[in-house]
C-alpha cells in the first residue's frame, strides 16, 4: 500500500479511466513486487457499452484503490492452499449512470460487527498493517462521488463493492 494520508489527498487532473484496465488477465498467477505468489484473478465485465464502462478520475488513484483491495484478498486467503486463492472481479451497472466494481473472495469473511469498523483508519489484525489501505481507498472513492463497502459472501469469504458515476469528471 502507498503509504498517503487520507488527509493528503487531493484531486489531480482528471483523466478518463477505461474500467478494463483493471481486468487481470484471468488465471494468471498474481505475484507480489518480490515475486512471491498471491493467488489468482477472475474477472467478469458486464457492461457492453464502452462509454458506460469509462470513468473520470484520478487513474492511479483509482488503480491504488484496485491494488488495496486485491491485495486485502489475497491476505485474507493467505492460509488457504495456492489452488483456492481465487478473487473474482466483477464490472456491472448498478444503475445507467453508475458502475459497480466488486472484489470478491474466498477468505474468511469478517465479523459482521468488523464490517463498518475496517474503515476507520488505523484498523488492522496484521501484525505489520498499517489498517489505513481501506481508509485511504474509501475517500479515494468519495472524491470520485462513489461508496466504497463490505459485505460477507452467503457461502464463504467477502466481497468489497465500490461504484463511481459513469462519465462524470470529478472535481
Ligand atoms: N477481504 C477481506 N477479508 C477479511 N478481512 C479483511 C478484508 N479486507 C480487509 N479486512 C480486514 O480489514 C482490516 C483493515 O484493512 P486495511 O486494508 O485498511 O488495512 P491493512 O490491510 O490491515 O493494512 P494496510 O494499511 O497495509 O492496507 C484488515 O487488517 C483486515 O482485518
Ligand atoms: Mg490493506
């Protein structure tokens, strides 16, 4: 995680952000910066209209929110045998003019009274987190006029969900 204050973040130029740049070609090994293996990703975009599929905003802000979140996954699988460390991505319109991003793996899940609390910063149950990876990732979204939340999946493990209007430069 880059380590930003939520406070020291500001609005950069704003840039269209095609929403495929954040597909991962499916079944490729995922590999930290020191080439130690993650996992894998799945990804399923279902939106067929390209401008719908285009956001405004700060890209590498937007791309650290991706990271964060595809990271939390994979720590939250790290027990897990290599073969099960699948996260699945997946792009729809929540409504015309919104797009839903959903991370979605097969971890533990969380604690239902956890699942507002992991945003606060300084939150964390690893022993070198810093707890402000969804912090950070949270008013990254806000900025982009989108919500960033948690819920448990019904069968095992959580999905992250953030959504960002579609075509709207951010100010
Ligand atoms: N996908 C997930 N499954 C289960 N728990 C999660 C998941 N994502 C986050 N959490 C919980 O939320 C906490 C806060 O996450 P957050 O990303 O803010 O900080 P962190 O990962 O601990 O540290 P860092 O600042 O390095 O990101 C985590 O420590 C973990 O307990
Ligand atoms: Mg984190």
């Amino acid at each position: 995680m880059q380590e930003t204050s939520p406070q020291a973040l500001k609005s950069n130029p704003v840039s269209h952000c095609e929403l495929r740049c954040w597909i991962l070609d499916t079944g490729v090994p995922q590999e930290d910066a020191d080439g130690t293996f993650l996992g894998y990703v799945g990804s399923c975009v279902d939106i067929t209209d390209r401008r719908q599929a285009t956001v405004y905003g700060d890209k590498v802000q937007l791309q650290q929110v991706m990271s964060n979140l595809l990271l939390n996954a994979f720590d939250a699988m790290d027990g897990r045998p290599a073969k099960d460390r699948r996260v699945t991505v997946f792009i729809t319109l929540e409504s015309p003019l919104v797009v839903r991003v959903a991370v979605r793996d097969r971890g533990a899940g969380l604690p239902n009274d956890r699942l507002a609390t992991i945003f606060n910063p300084f939150v964390t149950s690893k022993p070198e987190g810093l707890g402000l990876g969804l912090s950070i990732s949270r008013t990254i979204v806000e900025m982009h006029r989108g919500r960033l939340w948690a819920e448990n999946n019904a069968d095992q493990g959580a999905t992250f969900y953030f959504t960002l209007p579609v075509g709207v430069p951010c100010s």
